[in-house]
C-alpha cells in the first residue's frame, strides 16, 4: 500500500497567524488602557461609569487572549477550529482606532479578519 500523499505546506497559515497576533496584541494593549482608565475613574461621582469600563477591558482582555492563541496555533498548524475562533473573537477587539482618509478604522479588527480569511482559506494544511 501507498503511504497518503503529503500535506501541502504554504505560508498562508503562518500569514494568518501573524496577523491575529498582531491583532491581538494591539487589544490587549488598547483594552488594558480602558480598564485602566476605568479604575482611575471608579472613584469619582460616576463610578459605576468606571466598573463597567473595568469589566468591559476584562472581557476583551480574554477575548485578545483567545486571539493569540489561535494565531499561535495557526502558526504551528495545529487546531483549526482554535485558529477560526480566535479570528472570530479577534472582529470583537477593535483595537486602536486609526484616522485614514477621513474613516475611523479599527486596527485590530482589520488584523484579525485578513488573519481569519487566511486560516479559513487554508483549512487543509492543519
């Protein structure tokens, strides 16, 4: 008997996993801020204000998290279903929010959808 024919290996993958680090990255950097910012806020006269900013960077600190792993994961061509979900939660982070021509642009969420399109596209090689 014939052995089954090897995988195809492309960097399609690795491309994918990149950007959803990179996405999740800018995340966690910019949820960090909003926590952050809601614990200094918590004290003041709206202080729910301030907690629900807490719990908000809480969620999405998990939500990048989860991103990193799946381009981790994507990286090592291991768990394509870890790779689809991290992209998925990665749509969630927003990021840091760039000014180009005139249209606010969400970084992170950009990063983590082409990161997503290019694990989903090579689904064969994990």
């Amino acid at each position: 008997m014939y052995a089954p024919p090897p995988k195809p290996k492309t960097l399609i993958p690795v491309i994918g996993g990149i950007f959803l680090i990179i996405a999740a990255i800018d995340g966690i950097g910019t949820w960090a801020f909003v926590a952050f910012i809601g614990s200094l806020a918590s004290g003041g006269m709206f202080g729910f204000l301030g907690g629900i900013m807490m719990a908000c960077g809480a969620i999405e600190i998990i939500f990048a998290i989860i991103c990193l792993l799946g381009g981790v994961m994507a990286i090592l061509r291991r768990m394509w279903a870890l790779g689809i979900i991290g992209g998925i939660l990665g749509l969630f982070l927003g990021g840091s929010v760039a000014l180009v021509m005139g249209v606010l642009l969400p970084e992170a969420s950009l990063f983590a959808l082409i990161g997503m399109i290019m694990i989903a596209i090579s689904h064969k090689e994990f």
